[in-house]
C-alpha cells in the first residue's frame, strides 16, 4: 500500500474502463475528460496545465515532505474531499518489484523525473537496464497500466552527447511498452511563447518526451518520428520583447519587502562598477565588452610572461590578456575610477569581477543581475535565465532587489493565487527551481494531441484542443496581457477531433 498523507482522500476505484468519461472518487461520480497521474510533481507545473486541459487529477507521488505540501495547499486542499487523489510519498512504495503496482487507472502519466545513470555494463537495453533507476518505477506503471499519452521533462543534458546511452535506453524502453516515441528530443523553453500562449520571460530549455500507445508491435516498427516540437519561436514572438517587469509584484503589495532588498555592500559593489559604465559612456559612449572582466587583471599587456601564459589553460590565458588589452585601450579612465572607488579594492575577489552581457543597456541599475562565484552577472531586463534549486536568485536592479519566490512562481507560469503560506523562501526557490514551466509543458502536450488526435480517445483529444491557448492567464501583468490581446489570433483552438 501507499504510504499515504492522514488526510481523508478518496481512493479511485480499480479497473475503471479507460473509455468512460467518468470516474468514481470515494463513490462519487466526478465527470472528467480523461484522468492522469503526476509523479515526482514537485509543486504542481504538470497539474496547473493538465487541470486547464480537462484532466483530473487521480493520484499525486512527491517524496520531498515541503514541495507535497505545498502541492497539497494549492491543488488539493481545495477540492471538495470526494475529488481529491491519492498523494504518496515514495514511488518505490508503489513499484514494487514483485507484486502489482498500486496506482489507479489513468488516461495520462506525467513525471519531471529526476535523471539517474544507467550502468553500461554489457551495453543492455531496456526494462533490464532500466531497473534500480527511477525511470523504472515509471516504466513498471506504463507497462501494469498502459495510459494512453506519457509525458515526460528534464534537463536538456539528459539528450546530449554525455547521456547519449541512457537516453537510448529510456526511448528503447517506452517502445518495448508500446509508446510511440521520437528518438529525437522535443526541446522547448517558455521564454518562445507569446504571453497570448502562456508564455513567460525565462530561457529555461528543457527535454520533454512524449509518447501515445499503440503497442509494442507497432512502437518499434514506427520508429521515424519527428519531435513533437521544434524549438523556436511560435506565433512570430520576438523573444526581445519580453519585460521581466510583466512578472514582477508592486514593491508595495509584498510582505517584508525589505527581507529581499539588496544589503549595503551589494549595493557598493553595484554602484562601483556602474560609475565604470557611466564613464566609459560618457568618454567613449560604448558599452563594457562582453568579456569577462577581472578588474586585478588590469595591467599592461607587456607586462605578461608568455611563458607564464602558454602555461595557463587556454581559456584563463584568452581572458588575462582581453583585460590587459582592455586596460591599455581605456587606461586613463580606469585610473580616475579607481581614485574616486578606493574601496573597490576590499571587495571579495568574485565582487571584482563582471560579467557584462547587458548589451546597450546604459546602467548596471537597468539590468538584472547575478551574484555568482566568477563575478557579478549583468543581462538585459528582458528575459531571465532558468530559475535553479539554489540560491542563485534573480536580482531586479530597477527594484534594488532580488525576485521573490511569488515572482518565481509566477515566471514558471502558475497563477496569482499560487501560495507557499510562510515557508522558508531557501525552500520556495528549490522548489520553483526543481519545477515544470507551465506554459512550455502546455504547449507540447497540446501539440502531442493535435498531431496523434487520430490515436488517441476523442474525449481527451476534444477536451484539450478547446481549451483556452494561455493555460495561466494571469502569471504576467495587465500590461503584457494587453499586449497579447493586440497582437494574438483567436485564444480559442476548434481543431478537436468530432
């Protein structure tokens, strides 16, 4: 059985028909398009779109005790208590093995699973392989229960040249089950979306793999399988057009505001490289370069051995002799900025360090920022990097800020109304981090069935081609949802198979 939460969930029922629209919750008849199962959920990027889709929720697996409760309040806690799923704790509870697996029907599995090594020895392929790694506890669940859609997310390095064995063990897998899959990985950031579609102002790329039944005859004849999507733009969007101000909350309407604002050596470190922009600006009128600059670098280019160069990697080596070049080109400037920022020299050594890839932005206060360990990073305030699992926050410079984790949310694509109730913010960012971008999910599961509508039950197909494009329509501001009103095609799709 599932260690399951103390709370009175209703529990599915076994054998439900896969074909009838309705499912019964604690002997509730709950009409519904189609059914899924959200494992490894985290705080609920899978269920956000698969709700605005039609679907409902049957059973819920996140083994971290905090992200399960925040699931739990923002998805569960408000279904009436016959609606509610199965939440566990842990998979392998529900794996077992030997024996059946305890998870309800469904019509689809959805799982950010997290990515494990497969041994390589012999080179085996498959469900042998696969065991001992949490794919296999998703691939014992498609193989007892056979959903009629898989979907799956993870890091984009999961398909690249360092995993290539283990992600031809995972598409070899899903065919020897029955799901009709493109070996080729569908690749897909939110940042691509027009906010008419859900989309949001992070580059977060991410692999999504999709597959539909058709059985195991069929999935490993029908190999040639494009990917669902394409990574690129959609709609035409200018990616340039993204303002992280469209995610943004007003200063004034968050709690303890002043537990995010920069403290007052961030500031200084601030300030003293942006009086370096404003002078070059001013006595040159370019920006900084693109380079790295490492301000204890900064001497003339004579002055290095060749031999102490030839020695360094070839990475260091290019970037030492750029701000020696750099110092010789801008020497006069540097000189009378050092003078007026004596202080300069007593920041941590990471703090002399920038990394401008800000553009033609004209202030570092107009930028965002990041505080890494190679330096102080500046981009342009239109879209964000991807959000990770540390702290690595987002700092809004127009705001002397950092994002809050409301914010964070809200640029993984959930709605306003989402909450995390006065948990630690370390744990709100892990787990916005470790989250599914609602707008990306929604658009290749969208695409997924409109393209094998024909494979798959009307019901579902219906119920998912008429919903709405944007799945959160309130994640961005008024001001980006007017821009999307202005420029979108209808938000309304009727392609649905009849």
């Amino acid at each position: 059985m599932n260690d399951a939460l103390p709370l009175d969930f209703g529990r599915p029922a076994r054998g439900l028909d896969s074909a009838d629209p309705s499912a019964k919750l604690g002997g509730v008849a709950v009409s519904t398009a189609f059914r899924y199962v959200d494992l490894f959920a985290g705080i609920g990027g899978f269920h956000a779109m698969l709700d605005h889709a039609g679907g409902h929720c049957v059973y819920v697996s996140e083994i971290d005790r905090e992200a399960r409760e925040t699931y739990v309040r923002n998805w569960v806690d408000p279904l009436p208590a016959s609606q509610r799923p199965v939440i566990n704790t842990d998979i392998n509870l529900a794996t077992p093995e030997a024996g059946a697996v305890d998870v309800p029907e469904h019509d689809v599995l959805a799982a950010g699973f997290p990515c494990q090594p497969f041994s390589k020895s012999g080179y085996q392929r498959g469900m042998d392989e696969a065991r001992g790694t949490l794919f296999w506890n998703i691939a014992r669940i498609l193989e007892e229960r056979k959903p009629r859609v898989v979907l799956l997310e993870n890091v984009r390095n999961i398909a690249g040249p360092r995993h290539r064995h283990e992600w031809e063990v995972i598409i070899q897998t899903l065919r020897e089950i029955g799901y009709r899959v493109s070996a080729t990985p569908s690749v897909f950031s939110p940042h691509l979306l027009p906010p008419s579609r859900g989309g949001t102002p992070q580059v977060r790329d991410r692999v999504f793999i999709l597959g539909t039944y058709v059985g195991p005859e069929r999935a490993l004849a029908e190999t040639d399988v494009p990917p669902t999507v394409v990574r690129g733009p959609v709609d035409g969007w200018n990616v340039h057009e993204w303002d992280v101000d469209w995610i943004l909350d007003d200063d004034s309407s968050i709690p303890d505001r002043d537990r995010y604002a920069l403290t007052a050596d961030q500031t200084a470190w601030i300030d003293a490289w942006d009086e370096l922009v404003q002078r070059m600006w001013a006595a040159r009128g370019v920006r900084l370069p693109g380079f790295p600059l490492w301000a204890d670098a900064w001497v003339p280019e004579r002055s290095w051995d060749p031999i102490v160069l030839e020695a360094l990697p070839r990475w260091k080596s290019d970037i030492l002799i750029k701000n020696a070049r750099f110092y010789d080109e801008h020497r006069d400037i540097i000189h009378d900025w050092r003078k007026a920022n004596l202080h300069f020299s007593s920041f941590p050594e990471s703090r002399r360090k920038l990394e401008w890839q800000a553009q033609g932005t004209r202030s570092l206060w107009h930028t965002v920022m990041h505080f890494r360990p190679s330096g102080i990073r500046a981009k342009a305030p239109t879209y964000l990097p991807a959000l990770v699992a540390i702290t690595q926050t987002s700092v809004i410079g127009s705001r002397r800020r950092r994002i809050t984790p409301h914010e964070a949310a809200r640029l993984q694509g959930l709605p306003r109304s989402f909450s995390f109730k006065g948990q630690r913010d370390q744990a709100s960012y892990k787990q916005v981090g470790n989250g599914v971008a609602v707008g990306a999910a929604w658009h290749v599961f969208r695409a997924h069935v409109e393209r094998d509508a024909s494979e798959l039950p009307p019901r579902l197909v219906n119920s998912v081609l008429h919903a709405a494009l944007n799945p959160t329509v309130d994640a961005l501001s008024e001001s980006a949802m007017a821009l999307a009103s202005a420029s979108a095609p209808s938000p309304w799709a009727v392609t649905a198979a009849s």
